[in-house]
C-alpha cells in the first residue's frame, strides 16, 4: 500500500509485518532496501530482553529466543496486519493486529500512518492495548536510513545531544546512565526532553526524527544504513522499566520525522 502526498510516497506493507519498505522524498529513497530493511515496529517490547524472561508481578514468562541467549524486537514484525482505515486523500492509514504466542497475553497493537497534507513530514503513532489482563508493554520504531542518498553522495552524519547513555553489560543494557560516548554505537541513550536526532546528508537533505519519548538506540556499525529508533522505554525494559498496559491506560507512543533540503551556503 501507498501513501501519498506532495512529492512524497511511503509504502507500507501490512502482510509484512505492517513494515514501512520505502519513503521516498522527490527522487531520493531514505530506507535501505531488502529483506529487513525499511523500517518495522518494534512490540510488545523493544530491544533485548534478557535472557528472553520477564516478570509481570509474581509471575515470570520466557520468550523464544532470536538474538542468541536473547529475545528481540518483540512479535508483532513478523505478524500479517490488517487495514483498519485508510483517508480518502490517501495520505492516512491505520492497521491493526492481534498479539499472539509466544506472547503470553491478549491485546492488540495499532499503527497510524499519516503524511502532511505538504509532504514534507511523516507521524507514525502506535497504541498496544490489553483484552484481558494488564501486562508490561514496550513500542517503538526500527529505522533503517541509508548512508548515501546516491552511491557518490555524501555520508550521512547524526546531530544530537543526549543527557545520557544507557550502560551495557554483556551486551544488555542495565539501569546504569553514564556519559554519552562517541560512536560507533549500538546503545540506548537518553533524551528526558523528547528525542530529537538529526540526520544530515550533506546539503542534499536534512532529516529529524522527534518524539515525545525519553529513549532513543543509535546503531551505525553496519555499512550501507544506520539506524535511529525512538521507543517508550530502553531495551531490556520489560524488566527495568515496565509500563503497564491495563484495561483503562493503553500504551500510546508516537515519532514524527521531517525533512527539508537546507539552504545553500551563502558564499
């Protein structure tokens, strides 16, 4: 499916894990392409959970692992949604999906897509929601933006300032803050004003990725795409940091990425 608006196109594709394959601004494509790539949602958790184990009051739960001694990303990624609504102008869609095993609890999760009226920014809002008990929830957004807008472009480069970085012990992120390191990164940092990260391809197009959340992972160790992921806690937060999803507070989260060319240098 297609959403379009200005001279922006993004295709989603629900039977893929309501994946985002492409966001195409004029002629340039800002997702890394093939399997994996594009950018998928991350639910019910994000990131590692430890030991794929996570407690929900008295009562522990082990998840399959994916990511060796761990369990990653959540499940919802590798689920068939559904369209939910789609708007008329065909800049909007909503898409839904039911949590199923290995998940050990009924819920649903919901991702609205909606491109400005412009084409010059893109919100994507996700809400996980309880059909029976409470339990603790992540969501988030899995990224994957190119290095290079064209094979002899320039690299991509991050402007942020995080107030932290989360400390990570065999690979896990803990409940330790320290300070912000240079990269290369795969690390969890912390933004308690909102994330806002910067991607910057040289003066052909400026990126910024804000959300109202706290927590953002910066991964940029593999060649051709790095990746900048705004979600509601840090990975491993199923057991640090547990938002509970109940019958009458929904997990609602939300990011929005916009973009402009800059203005040439005045000489």
């Amino acid at each position: 499916m297609r959403l379009r608006a200005g001279g922006t196109e993004v295709t989603v594709l629900p039977e893929d894990g309501c994946r985002l394959s492409s966001l195409r601004v004029g002629d340039a494509e800002l997702l890394a392409q093939g399997d994996g790539s594009g950018s998928f949602v991350m639910a019910p958790w994000c990131g590692r959970t430890a030991g794929g184990v996570f407690r929900n009051g008295g009562t522990s739960h082990r998840l399959p692992l994916n990511a060796g001694p761990h369990a990653i990303h959540g499940t919802v990624r590798e689920q068939v949604w559904q369209l939910a609504d789609r708007s008329e102008d065909g800049r909007s869609a909503a898409f839904i999906v039911d949590l199923a095993e290995p998940w050990p609890y009924r819920g649903r999760v919901t991702q609205i897509l909606e491109l400005a009226p412009y084409g010059g920014a893109l919100t994507l809002t996700l809400g996980v929601e309880t059909a029976g008990d409470s339990f603790p929830a992540q969501a988030g957004w899995h990224p994957w933006f190119v290095r290079r807008l064209r094979p002899d472009g320039p690299e991509v480069t991050l402007d942020f300032s995080p107030a932290g970085q989360i400390v990570r012990a065999d690979g896990i992120a803990t409940t330790e803050v320290g300070e912000p390191g240079p990269g290369p990164w795969d690390d969890c940092f912390t933004m308690p004003d909102g994330v806002d990260v910067a991607l910057r391809w040289g003066q052909e197009l400026e990126l910024r990725v804000t959300s109202r959340e706290e927590w953002v992972v910066v991964y940029d160790e593999q060649e051709h795409a790095v990746c900048v992921e705004p979600q509601s806690g840090p990975p491993n937060g199923l057991n640090t940091h547990p938002r509970l999803v109940t019958g009458i507070q929904p997990l609602e989260t939300s990011t929005t990425w916009s973009w402009h060319r800059p203005a040439a240098p005045v000489e």
